[in-house]
C-alpha cells in the first residue's frame, strides 16, 4: 500500500512539473513573438548611440537569440528595500534580452517602459 501511495505521489509531482514547464515555455514564446520586433528596433537605436558599437557588430534582428528574464540585476536595490521606487524594476518587471551572436553584446529591453540597454557582456 506505501509504494502505491509512493508511485502516486511521485506521478502526481511529474504532472505538475510537466504542466508548469510547458506553461512556462508557452508563455515565454508567446512574450518573444508579441515583443522580439520591438525589441530590435529599440536595441538598434540604442546600440546607435554608442559610438564604440558599429552596426555591424549588432544585428538584433535576426541573429539575436531571445530569452525571457524577470527583474534587471543591473538595478542597484537589495530584496529587502520595499519602499524603494527600483524595487519593482529590479525584481518583478519582465525584460527581452537579445544576445548578439557575433561579438559578446546584449541587449535588454523593458517591455514595459519600451526602452533598451546594450551591454558587453
């Protein structure tokens, strides 16, 4: 009766980690296909102003791989300062990053605010 209890248990773990990876990856596609155009045009105008960054070295477009991160460690607040007014930027707020294949650059763009950072990485 334990190893039935035992194999339920551990099936029952198996299907909320399938559920929850696969929600997870729906949504971070979803994210990259609804924002991925407005992200290379912002880390095109931002990788422009930057004199020691030629175009060529940053094509976000097509090349850029995408990934889904939330919070920007870049934003200098620790967890337990509640009250300060980064707090959200730097823990809750979802950024597109774009890593540029050629050089090591990347660029982070805030999907809420609509702006972006490029950065050696």
């Amino acid at each position: 009766m334990r190893a039935l209890i035992l194999a339920l248990a551990v099936l029952a773990g198996l299907k909320i980690w399938v559920q929850e990876s696969a929600y997870r990856t729906a949504t971070e596609e979803a994210i990259v296909q609804a924002y991925r155009a407005r992200a290379a045009d912002a880390c095109r105008g931002a990788s422009q102003s930057m004199p020691q960054i030629s175009t060529v070295d940053a094509d976000w477009s097509s090349g850029a791989e995408p990934r889904v991160t939330v919070g920007n460690r870049a934003v200098p607040v620790h967890i337990w300062q509640f009250d300060h007014e980064l707090w959200n930027a730097r823990f809750r707020q979802p950024y597109l990053v774009l890593s540029s294949p050629g050089p090591a650059l990347s660029c982070t763009y805030d999907i809420l605010a609509g702006t972006a950072v490029v950065a050696r990485s």
